[in-house]
C-alpha cells in the first residue's frame, strides 16, 4: 500500500511539472507572438508614412505600391541589421 501511496505522489509530482513546462512553453510562445505583432504594426506604420507608397496607393497603382512598401521594408531590414 505505501509503494501505490508513493508512486502515485511521484505520477502526480510528474504531471504537475509536466503541465508547468508546457504553459511556460505556450507563454514564451505567446509572448514571440506579441513581438511578432508589435514589429509588424512598426513596420507597416513607417511604410504607410512614406509619401510615395501613399501616393501610388491612393492612384491605386497597387503592384507599384506594394513594390515600394517591399522596398521600404528591405532598407529597414538592412538598418536592422547592419551592425553599427
């Protein structure tokens, strides 16, 4: 009876430690998700500030708009990454 008393503490222990784990996990995962969020707001703000995307997209020239948003955000990845 001790050794069933024992092993069921011990399973339960496992399990709580297991669950611990996997929430940590998903607020880690929650939180690189929020980041993801906050960058991509960041960078569609400074694309939606620049005066030519704003003038092709209001001539609704959407293919030239969209060509110098992907302009836009590759000079922020190089600034980004480009060690200073």
């Amino acid at each position: 009876m001790l050794v069933y008393i024992g092993l069921s503490s011990q399973q339960d222990l496992i399990k709580r430690e297991e669950r611990k784990e996997i929430l940590d996990f998903y607020h880690l995962f929650l939180t690189r998700i929020g980041h993801k969020g906050d960058q991509a707001l960041s960078m569609a703000t400074i694309i939606a500030e620049d005066p030519r995307v704003q003038a092709l997209l209001a001539n609704r020239d959407l293919i030239s708009g969209l060509q110098g948003a992907l302009i836009k955000v590759k000079v922020i990845e190089s600034r980004r990454n480009f060690p200073y």
